[in-house]
C-alpha cells in the first residue's frame, strides 16, 4: 500500500497536468500529514536497545521507506514543507536530516519571510553574532520560545529515549540556524521603524535605525533605540511598519546626497535630521517645493536651475517652524541650530512602493 501512495504522489508531482490553482494551504496541510506519516513508518527490521541504536535506516523485507524515492520526487516533496514540517522530517534519520537542513531550502523560507526586512546590516551583524561562537546550536533551545519552538519541541520530546533528549545539530553557520534564531527571538537584528514610539506626534512620518527581536507569540517586535547612551523599547511592532536600513551605515554618519542635481519640485525625498549631535539621524518624508519667486507656475519655474532648494514638510500645519527648510544645492552640509534640530543628508526616492509607504502613513490630523 505504502508503494502506490510513493508512486501516487512522484505521478502527481512530476506531471505536467498538476493544476496550477491548487490551494497552498492545502497543499502543505497534505505534506504536513504525510512527513508526520513517514515519521512513524518503522525503519527497522525488529527493536534495538537504545545504546545500540544508530540513525541508519534498516527496512523490514518487502517495506518500502521514504528514501526510496528517487531524488527528483523526494527534492519536490521537500521544497513544499514549511519550516516546522522540515524541522520534523530532520530528526528523522541522519539521511534526512542532512537534506532538509541544507542551505538551499532553508534560504527560500528565509527570503520568503524575512526578504523585506533582513538586508545587508543584518547578516554582517549575524556574521559577527556567529563568529565568537565555534560551538554548534541545539534546536532544542527553542523551547517555550512561542508557537513554532513549542511545536518543535514537542516533536523532539515524543522522539526520546529514555531521558536522553534526541537532537539536531546544526552548523552554526547555515541559513537554517540563522533563520531558528531569528523565529525563536535570540537575535537582534538591525533594521528601521516607521513612526517609533507607536505613532508619537514628534516622529510623525520618520523612520529609525533601531535594533528588532521578533516575538513569535504575537507575530510583532520589540525594538530598542538608542539616544545619548540610554537605550528606549518599544513593544508590539506590527510588520507594517518596518523596513531594511535604506543605507549601509551608522545612523550618527552624515549621507552623502548625490542626487542634489536631480532634485525638482514635486520629487519626493528622505532627508536626515535630529534633534542634537549627540543623537542618530533618523529618515524623515517630505517633498521638493518651490521658490517664492516662481509662486508654483510650472509655467514659469526656474526653481531646477537655483542653488536654492525648498524642502517642503506637509505634514506640519502651515506657519509651523518644521514646515519647510532651505539648502544649498551646490554645498550642502548639515545645517541647523539646537533649537531646531539639524539637518543631513538627503536621498531621493525612486521607488512607488517607498513612496506609497509614506503616504499610508500620513497622519489625519496636520502636527502643529
């Protein structure tokens, strides 16, 4: 019987006539059942003491086991998993083991969940988390660590022996551990936050490096800022407001504006800006207005051609102090007073996606 199913399902896989609108969910619902199945299908031929246990599997005669199939199909069959069912085949056999912990598959769950938000930063500071550490990582850490680490857990202990715990090593260097440590909330990782301190009035659209722990149990962040030497958190950041670091380096390093030429009215722009040079820059949103002189006839603008730039920042009430600010298009630095915070680098934004972001953002009310 367990042969038709393996030739069932290597005919389902490989046929060109396999319907494309199959659900997903489904799908990996049927993949899940079916690695918990040939968890349970018996790999020896009769029962061995646990001290003469090994992970090499020994088929009864006339049985057929999971790694009879032909690379191809069983390659499919993983690559259809979700990380906890990968994590289950794993611990299986040694064989198996070796194959659902490679690089190749961890990294599409890798990109697929963490693609937006784990960029260049993050796997330098990863490189420096794993580097001090010449010791391999135990999956079994992850217990109690939410809803994914309880499930994992739970599949290691009904897999014990005796009181000893049956474990999966992993190099501390595959994309497999990075991804567990990132899921179990062990790593911090560099990224940005959208209107930090939940929506605060004085970071109404700006954006800032922080350092993010996910917690599993609530499918949000925790973020740590950093201003002065005392670290600030903040709980129960939702996805939507976060985002990979923009640029590669440190949020208290001035960014060189290369796109000064480029700048018109109407272009959209991130521009740093603090509150004193003691504190980071965060990012924050406005656009590129006009001079007095062209008073917004198209028509008539010269404002390409002057030195002088209008940034323009709407969501502050007209007359606000923050409302717009001046720079020099041929020597721009940072300007600025300790009154009004000082102003950095400017990047243009290309992307609609970036710029869409910032627009559903905006508040209701205009911040005096």
């Amino acid at each position: 019987m367990l042969f038709y199913l393996i030739s069932f399902l290597s005919f389902i896989l490989l046929s060109k006539t396999w319907k494309k609108d199959m659900k997903t969910v489904s799908f990996s619902w049927f993949l899940g059942k079916l690695s918990l199945f040939f968890s349970q299908v018996p790999l020896q031929s009769k029962k061995i003491p646990t001290h003469q246990k090994t992970d090499q599997v020994t088929e009864k005669k006339g049985e057929i086991s999971l790694l009879d199939l032909p690379d191809l199909p069983l390659e499919c069959i993983l690559e259809r998993l979700l990380p906890a069912e990968l994590t289950t085949m794993a611990s299986v056999c040694s064989t198996l083991r070796e194959r659902c912990t490679s690089d190749h598959l961890w990294e599409r769950h890798l990109r697929a969940k963490w693609g937006k938000l784990i960029g260049d930063a993050a796997y330098k500071e990863w490189k420096c988390h794993i580097g001090s550490s010449k010791r391999k990582t135990q999956l079994d850490s992850l217990k109690k660590k939410g809803y994914f680490g309880n499930f994992l857990w739970n599949r290691l202990k009904q897999r014990e022996s005796g009181s000893v715990k049956k474990r999966i090593c992993l190099a501390v260097d595959s994309i497999m551990a990075w991804y567990l440590s990132i899921e179990s909330g062990k790593f911090w990782f560099p990224a940005q936050v959208y209107n930090r301190e939940n929506g605060h009035v004085g970071f109404m659209l700006s954006c800032y490096d922080a350092e993010l722990r996910y917690d599993s149990t609530t499918d949000t962040f925790v973020a740590r800022y950093s201003a002065q030497g005392r670290p600030t958190t903040e709980d129960n950041i939702e996805w939507n407001r976060l985002r990979a670091p923009i640029v590669d380096m440190s949020p208290h390093v001035l960014h060189a504006s290369n796109c000064l030429n480029d700048l018109n009215p109407g272009d959209h722009i991130e521009i740093q800006w603090r509150r004193n040079k003691e504190f980071p820059y965060g990012w924050w949103y406005g656009v590129v207005g006009h001079l007095e002189s062209c008073q917004g006839n198209k028509l008539y603008c010269q404002c390409h051609s002057s030195d002088t730039i209008i940034l323009e920042f709407k969501q502050y009430s007209p007359g606000s102090r923050w409302r717009e600010v001046m720079i020099n298009r041929k020597d721009h630095h940072e300007v600025g007073n300790e009154d009004d915070g000082f102003y950095g680098g400017i990047r243009k934004i290309y992307d609609e996606d970036q710029i869409s972001m910032w627009k559903r953002l905006w508040p209701a009310h205009a911040v005096e």
